[in-house]
C-alpha cells in the first residue's frame, strides 16, 4: 500500500457511488483533468490522496481516503 494523488468518480446521489479511480502523477494533473471530465460529464469528481493497491501504474484496490 502507498499513499497516492487519484482521480474519483462518484455516480448517484444518495449516497454517490464510487464507480472508477484514475492514478494521477501530481494534484495540479488532477485538477486539471477534474476540470474536463466534470464539464463533459453529470458524475462528481474528486481527487483525493488515498491509501491504495498500486500495479503497473494502475490503482487495483482504495483502502481508505485522507
């Protein structure tokens, strides 16, 4: 496990649904692609630092968030 900068999408509304979890290399990559994704889209976006299962660049699995 390592502490890690992702990119969360939530889907619904009561309660959102974490649906999709995206590795991102820093916070400001983050936001910039929250940005996009939040114009083109009707989910909620996050980034968060979170406690996270990391192979070959790819989050397998969130623990818990920060």
């Amino acid at each position: 496990m390592e502490i890690v900068i992702a990119l969360i999408m939530y889907l619904g509304s009561d309660p959102p649904v974490l649906k999709e979890h995206l590795l991102m290399p820093s916070i400001s990559k983050c936001l910039s692609k929250k940005r996009v994704a939040t114009r083109n889209s009707n989910a909620t976006y996050q980034c968060l630092k979170v406690n996270a299962v990391v192979k070959d660049g790819k989050i397998i699995s969130i623990s818990s968030t920060e």
